[in-house]
C-alpha cells in the first residue's frame, strides 16, 4: 500500500514534535538545581502580611486573644440617645417620611412620620434624639420648636 503525501507529512511532523519534547525534557533536566538548601526554598509572612525571604523578627511579636478577632459584621453597640437641634430639609407627606439636618454637626437623619408630633413642614426647627436604625441614625422624640 502506497503512503499519500500527507500521511508523510504527518508522520515527519509526529517525529519533529517527539524530539523537540524529548530535548526540552533533557534541557529541564539540565537546568534542574537539586542542590538547593531548605533555607533556600523557605519563605516567611512579616508583620504587614507580605512574602519575605528573611524570618521574622521576634521582638516585633504580638499577642492576640482568639476572642478579639471578630469574623464578620461587628456587633451592633447602641448608643445613649443624644438630643440635638436641627431643621428639616426634605419631608414626603405621601411616603413619611424625610431627613433633618443636625444644626451642630450638619449631618443629615432619617426621620419617619410616626416619630413626629403632627404635621411638619420643610425648614421646621425641631429638637430631637437620634437612635441606631438599619441602616444609620434616625430621628426619634421629635419636638417642634416655635
């Protein structure tokens, strides 16, 4: 049975492909440094996280109880409430609710329709406490100032 051309071609490219892996294998056999040292393979984690070839040094050592690290959202800390003067800059009859801004500190807080003595009008003055809410401060005991 006769070979076509390309069935040559084939076979001559299968053969190229064999040697040149088997050199490259050679070659990393070569290049291959088995004489390394275990301190030269070692690598160490300083202070601030990042990879180093040098040990740490142990006076910059520092203790941490498995009790103080906190793996997720930190717990929520109320705190006292605080009363403050504001007015209000924005208030959605329809929807209750608006934010007030804080005299002193220029913060604004969320403050709902059920917090409030009865109806209020933007650029009211009020007098008001401030409560942890999901998501920040809001506005409770909210007193109209004449």
């Amino acid at each position: 049975m006769a070979e076509s051309w390309n069935k040559k071609e084939r076979e001559k490219k299968k053969q190229k492909e064999k040697k040149d892996k088997k050199e490259k294998m050679q070659e990393r056999k070569d290049n291959a440094s088995k004489g390394k040292s275990l301190d030269d393979m070692m690598a160490y984690v300083d202070e601030n996280g990042n990879i180093s070839s040098k040990p740490p040094d142990p006076r910059r050592k520092v203790e941490i109880k498995a009790e103080d690290i906190e793996i997720g959202v930190p717990k929520y800390v109320e705190s006292e409430p605080q009363e403050r003067t504001g007015k209000i800059t924005f208030f959605n009859q329809e929807k209750g609710f608006g934010f007030i801004k804080d005299m002193v500190t220029q913060e604004s807080v969320f403050v709902h329709i059920n917090n409030l003595p009865g109806p209020v009008k933007e650029n009211d003055k009020v007098s008001f406490e401030t409560e942890g809410g999901p998501r920040g401060p809001v506005a409770v005991n909210v007193k109209i100032l004449g």
